[in-house]
C-alpha cells in the first residue's frame, strides 16, 4: 500500500529509491569482489592486501554515504507512510467482521484496489507544504472510505452502521484517542474482565430509582476507569440533570453534565450513552459515525450492482442468500446477473442457470460441460442451490479453482463472498426503484410510476417491524389485482388475516387513489407522495428531482408518513440497537462470551425452579378445590340467591373447574421430571419426553400451549401468571360474600370469548323465557343454554370515563385494557395520536346487554369510529396479531381518521393483572391458610 501511495503521488521518489538500490548493489558486489579469494605471486601478496584494503575502506564508506541517502529518502516517507498506517489500521478493524461473518475476508488485492481508487480519485498538482498536507488529509479520507464502501459492497446496506463503527473506532485509534479500556468497556463491558468481574466496587452511594439495577452495576463498573471516577455520585446527586441530558434525541456530541469537571471525549460519551440509554444505541452511533466519518457510507452505493463490478474470470461469485421468506429476500439476484451479462455481451442471451443438489435435475456431468463451455465461450454460468450439494466431484472443482482436492471449503475459500441482504430502509428501496426507472424498464410518467414506488417502499420498510405489525402469510385471495400482487411480493402469499388485509388495502388506496393528493394531511403516506411528486413544469429533469428528494428522506424516516406510530419505532430502534450490539459483541476480539453453566449446574437450576413451581401449583390446588368444596356444600354459591345470573355463574364455575383440572395435569408433569431428575429412568410417555425436553431449553412445552392464550411464552412466567388467575377467578365468585362485584379482568379467563357470550344468553333468558330462566337458577347445572337458542341481545361498549363508573344492570365492566400505538383523550373520549412508546390505559369499558338511552351516549362531536380490535397480553408483554386471537372489537371515538388507525395497528390488549392488584383477601377461616402460602409463592 506505501509502495503504491509512493508511485502515485511521488514518482520522483520512486526513481531516487530505485537508483539508491541499485547503486548500493553494485558497491555491495565490488566489495564482495575485493574480500574474495585470489591467486596471486607471493612478491605481490603484501601490496594487494594494502591495494584491497584501500579500496574497501572506500567502497565501505560508499555504502555508508549510501545508507545516509537513504535514510533520508525513508524520511521524506514518513507523511506517506502515515497514510499507509491509517489504511492498514481500518483494514485491521474491518478483519475482525470474520468474527462475525466466517466467509468475509478482506484480500489483499481488494485492498490494492481501494487504494488506487482513493488514490485516482485526487488529482491536481502539489506546489506549496501547505497543499501537501491537505492532500494527504484528502487522501486519508478518501481511503476511508474506499475501504468502508468496498466492504459495504460486500456485506450489503443493512451492514452499513456495523461498518460505519469499527470505521470510526478505527480513526479513533490512529488518533490514539481510544484506549484499549474504554473501547472494552465500551462493548463487551467491563463486568467481562476477569480483573474487574472479582473484584466488584464497594456501593458508596444509593442508587436512585430512575436507573435499573443493571446499570447500576455497570456504572460501578465504570468507576474503574479514571474519567468516569464518582460516576455514581452525579448520578444520584444531579438526578434532574442526568434525566434532562439523557432525554436528548441521543446526542453524545454536546458536553455531559458530569462526572467530573474535565470534559469527556466522544468515545467516553458514547459508553455513558451506551450504559445509560441501550435502548437508543443504534440511533447514538449514527451520530457517533456521522462525526467522525462525515459522509454517510452508502450516499453513492449501489448496492445491486457494486459487488458483481469487481468479478474476475478466475474466481467464482459465491453469492450468500438469507433463508427463505426472510424480508430482506427482495430482489433476486439473477436480475442483476442478466443484466451485466447483456451490457458485457450487447444484449444477446449468454447466461444459463444450472440447478444443484439432485441428480435428476441435472447430472454432473451436464453442469462439467456447461462448465466447461462456459468458460471456452466466456459466457455467464450460474450454479443455483450450492448448499444442497453432499459432495463437490473433483471434475467440477478441478475447472472452477485449478484444484485437485475437492470439499466445499475449497470453493469457499477461493471465491469472492457476495452477502445478498438488501436494504429495507424506506430511503434505499425508493432510490434502487427509481434507477431501475431510469434505466428504461418504465415508459410511464412520474406521475402514475411515482404511486406505484411509494407502495412498493412502504411495504418493503414495514416489513422490518414483523409481527409487529403484521400477522401472518394467509390463503385468502383478495379481490385487487394490485393487492394480490402486493401480498404475494410482500407477504409471501396472499393475505389471509383480516386486519393485514386492511392494512394492504388502506396503503393500496392512499398511494393510488386519485385524490389521495388533493386531500394529503400532514405526517400521512398522501403528504410524502405529494412531496415526492415533481413539479408539472419538469418533464426532463423529473426524475432526478424524485431521486434527489429521495436522498434527502431521514434514516430513519417520520413513522408517520409511512403509516407508523412513534412508539412501533421505537420498539424498531430498541429491537436494532440490541441486534447491533449483539454484532459488535461477536466482532471484537476481546469478546468474551458468559460462561454457560455445566450440565450439574443448570439440573440445580432446574431442580429449585421445578421445586418452586410445584409449591405453588400446590397452593394454587387447594384452594381453587377449598372453592369447590364450599360450592358442593352449599356454601358460598347457594348464597347468592336467585339474583346471581346463571349464564355467567356458569361460566366462571367452568374456568374454575378447567384450571383445577390444568393444574392437576401441570403437577403430574412436573411430577414425572422431578422424578427422573431424582434418577428415576426416563419417562416413556410422549407428553412426560415433550414437557422434559422443553423445560429443559426454557421454552413452553407443546401440550401446555393450547392452555396459553397469549401464544408461547417463558413457562416459569406462564406458572406463576396461573397463580394470579386462580386468585381472580375465587374473587370474581365472591365465595363469602352476599353480592360478587360483575368487574372483570379478561387476563384471568383462558375462554374471554365465552365471557361476553355468558353475558348475551343472560340477557335473552332474561326478556325471552323468564320464567324458564328463573327454573334454571334453581337448577344444580353450571353449563351455558343449549346452542340452538338464538341469541337475540347484542351487546354494548362504552368507555367509562368517569371517575367511578358503575357497573351496568345487566352488564359488566372490563379493566386493565391498554391502548398501543395510540392514547386515550380522556376529556374528548376519544382516540388521539401518541408519541410515546409505552402503551396508553383504557378507563374501564362498559358491556351492556341493554341499549343504552339517548342521554346515556356521550357527545361524539362528528368523531369518526374505529373497530379496536382486543387481544391477550403474555406476561412479558408478547402478543401474537392473530384473527384468532382477537377477543373482541370496541368501538372507540377517534380523533385520528379510521385509515391512520388501521395503518398504524392501532389495538388494545388485556395485560397480565400485576402482583399486587392480584391480592385475595381471605374471606373465611378455611381458606386463610390456603391463600397465604398463594400470596408466598407468587410473590
């Protein structure tokens, strides 16, 4: 890389350099001619030994001149060799994505030809000092970013902020501004280091309530370290300031309040920030690189074609795609492939696709010939499916690589690596959609192709959100072709679940509907075409507006012109910053990883959580059966006289008796575990060998899901979620007390649906056949009508959004519902944008079997209403967007227009009833005893 920088920027050097080796040569031979053996007379011995002498004090003191020159020329290198020890130190940090990446290397000759692109890229002649070190500052920058820009290239636009940093640390520790301390207390952490993990700092200072325990540690931690010295004393002293500094849009480029009164450097802010604030890392790098990079890596790249501009005849393109039906899988790479195949060939067909992995598609021996005449041809021959190959023939690898010894980590090696991720930035899809415009596959106006864009990026960028936003691939078709074709490219087939389909439709309508312009409303999908769109009086230059418009779109962009909430962003940005610095992590050298405990360890571990669960099912038992006994005997459900209604005493009587039956199967199953961790032989039941097997890697065993409404989750939380259920269920029966209050949880039922559909037959047994309902109350039964009543009552929701709401005459009231990608206006009544990305509280809800009057309905003031759909929380705060996992739908008020809420997801849901407010008092002697040891174990 010196060599090169020298001959490119300095050939004068080069010529003295030269001209120095060789004259030094030559000095070197004469001399060794001189000391060499000769036969000569013995009358003349004496005077050629002097004559020898002579002339090697000489030629010695030449080459002493000589090594003087050049000791001097290696000093007018310094400035240059500088240069070459920024590129090198990049080149240094970029290796370590092999960490990471296995197949990603950084070759020589890839590094040559960066440099000679930094190098070509400056031009113009030096003629004062001054002008040479400005170009040698162009010259490192320029290097950067070669470097960065071709690993980009590589790697693909989703690895630019990876890049970006281990770029920016780079030119930190040039500047020998990074220490070897801060960059590992930076990431991994210094609670990694042997040193610092035994020797813990003793806790000064209280740790205020604002900050988790975790990063109390962490801070401790940092104490270690000189700068950060009574870290922890500012924080807790200057709580205020602290709070204010860190609600920054996660800047570490202003100064920090603290800790100590010399400033911190960047690098020392950006562990603060990364300490502090994880959940807004990635959005603190961007600023981190931005600032030291400058120009972002990916301003002038594209990324479809980059990678394929640097193949060689001799090496083959392994090309790296991600698994099927990951979102990042957009774009084909065989698109791209015939289109360099048809500019290098003018057009003409020179490109065949040969599958691998199955003889009978095609054998060996036909891909060794079109191997073969591909290359006598110098045609394109693409090798589909290469990781289903068993075994690479010798014959086919001997023509790829020149190699005798076949096994795929041969062809891995000596091929260049391609990682086929693309961008799912809203930004990125937009301008890649334009250049393939430009490049003539649309004959259209901007006018009718710039909607089309629109659609196509916004589909793309959500993707990126999941099931956040989106349920699942159906196998319904919908009735727009436009939306058919959508679906089939973004959501892997046809729409099945109802609300992805209105989402598909409300986007399809507000990037194609003809008047979706004239009406655009600001932060909406409308008011970014409307922006995008060129202006009439262009007809040339009209896509290269679109396209500069394009670039100068945020990264990431305005949740709401894409038809997001502030808060689904940022669970996006918090979901990124953990993934980058999970990268990070794998990346360093110094990384660490937790040491995983030995198989004796996690048994114990397992043993006391088994141990625990059991006690707590145990208490859980007694006294759901304590409820049992007393209703068998006439206590407790006999005393609620013929006022209680019968559908929904029921009702709960059947959860009451489903979750005895459950817990007593979920004992048997921890049961048989226990027994076989005692050394008992292992089980030979199916169910016993699933529920062993999934208790051990910490996941929820496949027979007890159907039993968790809210879909998978850890199932130490789903056991003691099952506590707090039973605790609700004695409560909602009122056993002891004459009236049980008709308020309920819906987190407390594993049947909701059957709740509101308890409460409908009590409504039509109520106005149709009183008499007959009157007969069933005396009636011992607990089971719902039979199904071939037609249910007359539909219900009715309202929010209550008084202070105290009542319970309705022939209703009920729902707490604990809370709103997510949207806020509850508690003075309009209504539904209203949110910023924040916590989920808002829903007042209580009335359901009333009963239509409400006229002067019960509250003022709507012309608010438009959107069909909340209602869904069940898991106790760590997961819920699946599933049509069969709506409960039920509310009719909600909303300041927000019906398509925004259906853009947005807007939905609510039941969270899991907190500890506290789980609380039974007991009510009757017998059941004290039961519900203290409940209360022990939950809490």
């Amino acid at each position: 890389m010196l060599w090169e920088i020298l001959c490119t920027e300095r050939p004068e050097l080069e010529t003295h350099w030269w001209d120095l080796t060789v004259r030094f040569l030559d000095s070197w031979e004469a001399a060794g001619d001189v000391e060499g053996p000769r036969r000569q007379k013995p009358a003349k011995f004496l005077r050629d030994v002097v004559r020898a002498q002579a002339e090697l004090c000489q030629l010695r003191a030449h080459l002493e001149d000589l090594e003087e020159l050049k000791l001097k020329e290696v000093a007018l290198w310094a400035p240059y060799r500088r240069v070459a020890w920024h590129g090198m130190t990049i080149i240094k940090a970029l290796n370590s994505l092999q960490n990471l990446l296995p197949l990603f290397r950084m070759s020589p000759e890839d590094c040559l030809a960066a440099t000679k692109r930094a190098l070509n890229s400056i031009k113009g002649e030096i003629h004062r000092r001054e002008e040479v070190t400005c170009r040698l500052l162009q010259l490192k920058r320029q290097l950067t970013h070669q470097l960065l820009g071709s690993t980009v290239a590589t790697l693909g636009l989703t690895r630019v902020p990876l890049v970006a940093v281990l770029g920016a640390l780079a030119l930190l520790r040039v500047a020998r501004k990074a220490p070897e301390l801060e960059r590992l207390a930076l990431w991994p952490g210094l609670a990694v280091s042997p040193s610092t993990g035994c020797e813990k700092p003793a806790p000064g200072v209280a740790r205020p309530a604002w900050l988790g325990l975790r990063t109390w540690q962490e801070c401790e931690m940092l104490e270690v370290l000189p700068p950060f010295a009574g870290l922890c004393a500012s924080l807790a002293g200057h709580a205020s300031v602290w709070q204010a500094y860190l609600s920054l849009s996660s800047s570490v480029l202003g100064p920090a309040p603290g800790p100590g009164a010399h400033p911190l450097s960047l690098l020392q802010k950006l562990i603060l920030w990364r300490v502090l604030r994880p959940e807004c890392l990635v959005s603190t790098l961007a600023t981190f690189t931005t600032s030291l990079l400058g120009r972002p890596l990916d301003e002038n790249l594209s990324a479809h074609t980059i990678p394929f501009e640097h193949t060689q005849s001799t090496q083959p393109i392994l090309i790296l795609l991600p698994p099927p039906g990951h979102p990042t899988a957009t774009l084909h790479h065989l698109t791209v492939i015939q289109k360099l195949a048809a500019r290098h060939k003018q057009g003409k067909k020179h490109l065949k696709v040969i599958a691998l992995g199955s003889e009978t598609w095609d054998p060996v021996s036909i891909v060794i010939s079109s191997l073969h005449k591909a290359m006598l041809r110098g045609e394109w021959l693409v090798l589909e499916n290469c990781h289903l190959m068993p075994h690479w023939p010798k014959e086919l690898l001997q023509p790829l690589l020149g190699l005798l010894d076949g096994a795929k980590a041969v062809l891995t090696q000596h091929s260049m690596p391609v990682f086929w991720d693309q961008s799912l930035e809203l930004g990125h899809v937009l301008v890649d959609n334009m250049e393939l415009v430009q490049q003539g596959f649309s004959v259209q106006p901007p006018s009718r192709v710039l909607p089309l864009l629109l659609l196509h990026g916004l589909l793309l960028h959500r993707q990126l959100y999941g099931m956040k936003l989106q349920a699942h691939r159906g196998h319904c078709n919908p009735s727009v072709a436009m939306r058919e074709l959508a679906a089939s490219v973004f959501y892997g087939g046809p729409v099945g679940d109802d609300k992805d389909r209105e989402v598909l439709i409300s986007l399809t309508r507000a990037c194609l509907s003809s008047s979706s312009g004239n009406e655009a409303q600001p932060h909406t999908p409308q008011y970014l075409l409307a922006t995008l769109m060129p202006s009439p009086e262009l007809e040339l230059d009209a896509l290269e507006e679109c396209k500069a418009e394009m670039h100068l779109l945020p990264s990431p962009p305005e949740p709401r012109i894409c038809g997001l909430s502030v808060g689904s962003q940022t669970w996006l940005l918090r979901r990124q910053s953990r993934a980058i610095l999970s990268a990070l992590q794998r990346c360093s050298p110094t990384w660490v990883p937790a040491a995983r405990g030995t198989s004796r360890r996690a048994e114990t571990r397992l043993r006391q959580r088994l141990a625990q669960a059991k006690r707590r099912l145990e208490s859980l038992q007694a006294q759901l059966t304590e409820t049992t006994r007393q209703e068998e005997s006439g206590v407790g459900f006999g005393e609620l006289g013929l006022s209680a209604p019968l559908p929904l005493e029921g009702f709960l009587k059947m959860e009451v008796l489903e979750l005895s039956q459950l817990v007593g199967a979920l004992q048997r199953d921890l049961d048989c575990l226990l027994q076989q961790l005692k050394g008992a032989p292992p089980c030979a039941a199916r169910r016993c060998a699933a529920v062993a097997q999934a208790l051990w890697t910490g996941r929820l065993p496949p027979p007890w899901r159907p039993h968790a409404p809210a879909g998978p989750q850890p199932p130490w939380h789903w056991l003691r979620q099952l506590s707090r259920r039973g605790q609700l269920l004695v409560r909602y029966l009122g056993v002891g007390t004459q009236v049980p209050e008709r308020i309920f949880h819906l987190s407390a039922f594993c049947h909701p649906r059957r709740l509101l559909l308890s409460l409908r037959w009590e409504a039509t047994f109520t106005v149709v056949a009183p008499t007959s309902f009157l007969a069933c109350k005396v009636s011992s039964s607990s089971q719902l009508p039979h199904k071939r009543q037609e249910l007359i009552s539909p219900l009715h929701f309202q929010v209550a959004n008084s202070p105290h709401p009542t319970v309705p005459e022939m209703g009920l009231l729902l707490i604990g519902l809370q709103l997510h990608n949207a806020k509850w206006d508690p003075v309009a009544g209504a539904l209203q944008d949110s910023s924040s990305s916590q989920p808002s509280p829903l007042p209580p809800v009335s359901v009333s079997a009963q239509a409400l009057g006229a002067n019960d309905l509250p003022p709507r003031g012309g608010l438009a209403v959107y069909s909340c759909p209602v869904y069940l929380e898991g106790p760590l705060g997961t819920t699946r967007l599933h049509r069969r996992k709506v409960v039920m739908h509310l009719p909600l008020p909303t300041k927000l227009s019906p398509a925004t809420c259906i853009q947005r997801r807007v939905h609510s849901r039941a969270a899991p009833e907190p500890r506290s407010n789980a609380c039974l008092r007991p009510s009757r002697p017998g059941q004290t005893k039961a519900v203290e040891a409940l209360g022990e174990q939950t809490d």
